[in-house]
C-alpha cells in the first residue's frame, strides 16, 4: 500500500469515529435539555460542555498539527496527523459517554 491509500483510509476511519463523537455528543447535549425540564443547572453543565468540545477541537487540531509541523519533510506526515486526529477522536469519545453512563 502506498502511503496516499494509507492516509485515505485513515481519513476514512477518521471520518467514522468523527461521526460516532458527534453522535454521542449530540446524546449528550439532548440528555441534558432534557434534564432543564427538572434541573435548571443541568443548562449551565450543556453551556461547559459546549465550551469544553470547542477547547477540545482546538487542542487535537493543535496537538495533531505539531505532528504534522514536526514531519513536515516526511511523506508520512499526514498520516501520522490523521492517526493523531483519530486517536485524539476516538478518546474524546470515550471521555464523553463515560459523561452519558455517570
């Protein structure tokens, strides 16, 4: 395999765990809207959750472009940046619907 059909299918296996966090993530913001009906500090825990999954994009996109800045002479930059992304992913996942499970 050569190191472009590597990197696209780490985009694609990138692509899936990106839509399984924004699955989860979307659970979870609805578990807390539902939870205002009850619980009125359910709303500010929704807006820190917010702000905390716009930190995080922020530190994979950083973390993940050191990656790509450090190898940037190598031609296996970008896939070592897509397997960052996906871990990092794949990660915040987990972190999340341990968020769901309590």
């Amino acid at each position: 395999a050569t190191d472009t059909n590597g990197s696209s299918c780490a985009a694609q296996d990138l692509a899936k765990a990106d839509a399984e966090l924004n699955q989860v993530y979307k659970a979870l913001l609805a578990e807390m809207d539902a939870a205002a009906l009850t619980n009125p500090d359910a709303r500010l825990a929704k807006q820190h959750l917010v702000d905390a999954q716009r930190a995080w994009v922020t530190l994979r996109d950083g973390d993940c472009g050191a990656v790509f800045s450090y190898y940037q002479s190598g031609t296996i930059r970008v896939g070592l940046e897509l397997d960052c992304k996906l871990q990092r992913t794949r990660e915040r996942t987990e972190q999340l619907r341990h968020l769901i499970d309590g």
